[in-house]
C-alpha cells in the first residue's frame, strides 16, 4: 500500500508540474485560448459541422465556419453558442475539447487548470453547464469569471482602487456593461443584443426593403467593413448580392450608409438605454471618476464605425476603444492566471 500510494503522490505531483493554466473566452462569435506564458495560442470562429447521417464531426473552428451556408444537405454548420451562454451541451464539448487538444495543453500526465469567462446575467444553470462542459474535456480545476471584469483587466484598466471604471463589452452575443471598483463590479447590465443581432438587423432590413435575401457572412462584412452610425453619408455606396425573393434568382442592388444606421438604429440604442439604467445605478461619487476617466469599450462590436460617437453623444461622457478590443477578455484571463491563488480563494 505504501508503494501505491507514493506512486500515486508521483503522478499527482506530475501532474501539478506539468500542467498547463489556460484562459478561455468562450465567445458566441468565436473562442480564444490563452496559455499562461505563451499568450493568445488560438482565435477560431464558434462552429462544428456534422454529418447528420452518421453524427460524425466533419470540421471545427475556421474550416467549419467556411462552412456556413454553403454546406450540402447532409453537412450542417452549428454555433453551440448562443447569447453568451451554451446552447448545445454537446456540441460544446466537442468544440472544446478539440480546441485543447489542438493546442497541446493536455495529456496523459497533465490536466489544465482552466479559467472562462461568462456574461453577467448567466443563471445558476448556465454556469454550471459552461463549467461542467470544461471538466468533462479534462481539466484539473475551472474557475469562473465575469466578462466585463476581466475585459476591463485586459484592456488594461486598474479596477483595484476605490474608483470607477467603466467598461462595455460588445461580443457576438451579449453586451456586457459593467462599472468596476476595488476589483468587483458595483452594477452591471447585461443585454443579448450585439454583433450576430446586428448582422440579422442587416438581413432582415435588406429583405423588407429590397425583396432580397442575403446570407450571414455577406451581412457580417456589411456591418465590419461599410456600416456606419455616426453622421452616415447616403453618397457612400456598395453593391449588395443575394436572391431576388420575387424572382427566385441572384440579383445586385445598392445599399447607402444611411441605411446601415438605419438597419441598426433600434438595436443601437437598447444598448444605449441599457448602459444610461447602469450609470443612474451608479453612486454619485463613483459617477464623478466615469466623467473624468471615460467609458472603455471593448470586444469585436465597438469597432462598429461610429458606435462610440453615439455613445459619447447619448452618455455625455467621454468613450474610447480599447488598444486591442478583439483580445481584451483573453488577455484579462492571461493576467489573472498569474493570480491564480486570488482566483482560487473566490471560487
């Protein structure tokens, strides 16, 4: 017995050694993993495809993505999440568990102690199911932190003081706002509209307007690279494809960025009207240091064009985009995970 249980010490040692602690943002649009000491080892869009004759895994990550819409009848291109949160348990765990052993960080002597972050308003069940989903790829320990926070860390805001920061976290599926003090969130909102409802505003507007049918992908590169929120020009023009639902066939018409911003107009502002409920929830003394510091946007939604003129009009305070908005929350984890005995005394 004596020799068994040191051996099984040895293995637990090893383990402990050799083990990898990795950062996960598990976003609806797309994950990204960070390896404390290595940095940003992944960034791939948020999709599986199956065969649905045999439920086999045909692709993960980009390759699938490159799937979307474009797949015979018996290959189907699913995003298992949805609004921040897991919408499809399995999917998930195939997505993760194929993303970590993409990157090597786990094998037959060493487990991953794992941090993801999640949106604010996740239930009780939410959580446990994104938490479950981690464990069952492998790891040693998941912890559990908020978007907002660790967006906020990341895009290199000091929340450790007796003063408000101010961060709103637009991903593919949540906007997360939050206002930040002494390292813990004082109020927050979280709204399930951000960069995959735009990308629908966008279709259904099309649609309505011109009886034409566009896909996701050719809405996401409307949204990116022409729409525009703040003083849109009806001269800007761009050709838009799709089909004629009239007709049935491919047709061509002509969008302006006038019609962007309407196509985004309502959406636009519940993000407005949700970030003015967390300012007038703000005590009066920390909404004094938001005046000073500004608000900080982050994530792939606040680099719509315009967005943060809008919000700096609405807010009538200052708003800048982080340095790096696309990599703010898996760059948070990275600093946390050299925390890890702080993240280990709050789970």
């Amino acid at each position: 017995m004596k020799y068994i249980s040191a051996k099984i010490l040895t293995v637990k040692g090893r383990d402990k050694m050799l083990s990898k602690d990795i950062g996960i943002d598990l976003g609806t649009a797309n994950v990204l993993i960070y390896i404390k000491g290595e940095g940003i080892v992944l960034n791939e869009p948020s999709v599986v495809a199956i065969d649905t004759d045999n439920k086999k895994v045909v692709a993960v990550g980009k390759e699938a993505s490159e799937m979307l819409g474009r797949t015979p009848e018996k290959v189907k291109a699913i995003k298992p999440m949805k609004d921040g949160v897991i919408a499809d348990f399995e999917i998930t765990e195939i997505m993760l568990d194929y993303f970590i052993r993409k990157i090597h960080a786990r094998n037959f002597l060493s487990r991953p102690r794992i941090l993801i972050c999640c949106p604010t308003n996740v239930t009780p069940v939410e959580k446990n199911a994104i938490k479950e989903a981690a464990e069952r790829t492998g790891a040693r320990k998941v912890f559990l932190e908020e978007e907002p926070k660790v967006a906020a860390i990341g895009a290199g805001m000091d929340i450790s003081k007796p003063s408000a920061n101010m961060v709103i976290d637009i991903g593919g599926g949540t906007t997360d706002i939050a206002i930040l003090s002494l390292n813990d969130i004082v109020s927050s909102s979280s709204v399930r509209i951000a960069g995959n409802v735009f990308d629908q505003d966008i279709v259904k507007y099309i649609k309505d307007k011109y009886k034409l049918l566009i896909g996701e992908k050719t809405a996401e590169e409307i949204k990116i690279e022409f729409a525009n929120l703040y003083e849109p020009d009806k001269k800007n023009k761009l050709e838009v494809r799709g089909r004629d639902l009239v007709t049935g066939l491919p047709n061509t018409i002509e969008i302006n960025e006038l019609e962007t911003e309407e196509a985004l107009h309502e959406s636009i502002y519940k993000i407005v009207k949700a970030a003015t409920n967390v300012l007038e929830q703000t005590p009066p003394e920390l909404s004094a240091d938001i005046v000073d510091k500004g608000i900080v946007l982050t994530g792939g939604g606040s680099m719509l064009k315009g967005l943060n003129e809008i919000l700096k009009k609405e807010l009538k305070v200052p708003v800048l985009i982080a340095d790096s908005p696309l990599t703010c929350v898996v760059e948070g984890t990275g600093v946390l995970l050299d925390n890890i005995k702080l993240l280990e005394e709050n789970n």
